[in-house]
C-alpha cells in the first residue's frame, strides 16, 4: 500500500511541475511578444517608415539584447521573437555575442530584422545565423528602389534596425553574434 501511496505522490509532483514549467513556458513567451511590440512601436515613432517595411516584408525579427563590456572581452545576450508575414507563425529565438576590444560597461539595445525574401527568413529561423560585421545606418533596396532610411543590409534579403535606450543607433554593429531558435519555448 506504501509503495501505491509514494507512486501517487511522485506522480501528482511530475504533473505539478509540467503545469508549472507550461505556465512559465506561456508566461516567457507572452512577455517576449510584449517586448517585441513595445519595441515595434519605439521604432516605428523614431524610425516612421520601418512600419511599411516590416508590414510588407515576407517576416520579421525582434530582439531585446543586453552587452556587458570589461577591459578587453565583452559578451552579449537576448531572446527574441521571428514572424512569417505570410503564415503568421512565431518562432522564438535566443542570441548569443562575444565582441573583444577595450571597453567598460553595459548596453541594453534592441535589434529589428526585417526579411524580404522567403529564403532569407527561413534560412535565419530554421539554420541559426551567425555573423560578424559592421554596416552604414543606411541601405537602399534592390526591389523597388526604395530606401530603408536607418537600416542596414546585413545579408541578401536582411535588413537590419538597431535602437538603443536613446533612439535609432547611428551604427549598426553585430560584432560576433550567433541567433538560433530557443527549444525551450517554440
């Protein structure tokens, strides 16, 4: 009867932690869609014509990263949220950065990716990315002519937004940085 009694308990322990661990796992990914809205409409206020851009594109990527920089070695980290414009499907994602250099301190900034082709998108979602450069604050699209004021083109297909606390950065760096989905919440 014991070894019944101790089967129960452990069983209503594991069901107990799996309820728990989902409600974290929705909890975790309605506050990344939070995050990435919020970020969305800081970068549409400083940025106006990004809203066409991000509407109109095949999808889109949001990121919320935090640097730290001491002496010479920095590193980074973000979570983040991908969108199918098409399909309406989210994949959620995490960020990884290592940078060297001399330099002291922390940097909170958000990155918006912005895909306009189909394979571009499925490529960042699905094959992780990882780059390292730097690029002008300003790129002009091959489609149509039109410019994407305050973005950079970081690869065929992929432009890129960077904001920090005070607005639209001026620089676009990317410095060593690895994007992947997080299996943990998709």
């Amino acid at each position: 009867m014991k070894l019944t009694h101790v089967f129960g308990t452990a069983l209503l322990f594991t069901l107990a932690a799996a309820s728990l661990a989902a409600d974290n796992k929705a909890d975790e990914q309605a506050s990344i869609r939070s995050m990435a809205q919020d970020r969305l409409q800081r970068l549409y206020k400083a940025q106006p014509g990004a809203q066409s851009a991000v509407q109109n594109a095949v999808g889109y990527a949001v990121f919320s990263n935090t640097g730290i920089k001491i002496l010479l070695a920095g590193s980074g980290k973000g979570k983040g949220i991908a969108v199918n414009n098409q399909t309406k499907s989210e994949t959620f994602m995490k960020m990884l950065e290592v940078q060297a250099g001399l330099g002291f301190g922390v940097k909170k900034f958000t990155v918006v990716f912005v895909f306009t082709t189909p394979g571009a998108f499925n490529n960042f979602v699905n094959s992780g990315w990882q780059f390292g450069s730097q690029a002008s604050a300003a790129a002009k699209t091959s489609d149509n002519g039109g410019s994407m004021q305050g973005a950079a083109s970081v690869s065929d297909g992929v432009y890129m937004y960077q904001m920090t606390d005070k607005g639209l950065a001026a620089e676009i760096t990317v410095k060593s940085t690895k994007y992947r989905k997080d299996d943990d919440l998709n």
